[in-house]
C-alpha cells in the first residue's frame, strides 16, 4: 500500500497555505484508502496548540479545528 507523507511549512499567518496539508491528507488521501501522515516544520509547527487550532479557518478549505477532529478519527500522526 502506498504511504504520504505531506509537509507542511506554513503557519497561521496564510491560513489557506497552513491548511492544506491537513486537508490533503484527510480529506484526499484517507478518503481514497491511502495511508498518510503530516509533518509540520518551520512556521507550520505552532498549528498544534489550541488556540491556533481553534482560529485558523482557510479560504475555500474547512476550519483547522474540523480537519484536526477528522485526522484525530481517522489515526493520521503528527510530526514536528
């Protein structure tokens, strides 16, 4: 079975950027049966304290908080 890893370098300064990662790997990986997992470096690596989780909303994109509920669900790991 194929495995992503998507990178993120983006922090909540450019919410659409920041976010993409998270979507990509729910949203399209999981969905499609592909295993996948994040790793947030640089700038993108505050995107997992609350209160960025809770005030990044992307443009054209759900909310940080609703991909960070979905990825919880579907087991997807992390890395900083």
């Amino acid at each position: 079975m194929a495995k992503l890893l998507y990178i993120g370098t983006h922090g909540p300064d450019d919410p659409t950027k920041a976010c993409m990662p998270f979507h990509l790997a729910v949203n399209g990986a999981f969905e499609a049966g592909i295993e996948a997992d994040i790793n947030l470096a640089g700038d993108a690596a505050v995107l997992i304290q609350d209160h960025h989780i809770d005030s990044v909303v992307p443009v054209g994109l759900p909310p940080l908080r609703e991909l960070m509920e979905k990825i919880k669900v579907a087991g997807i790991t992390i890395y900083i």
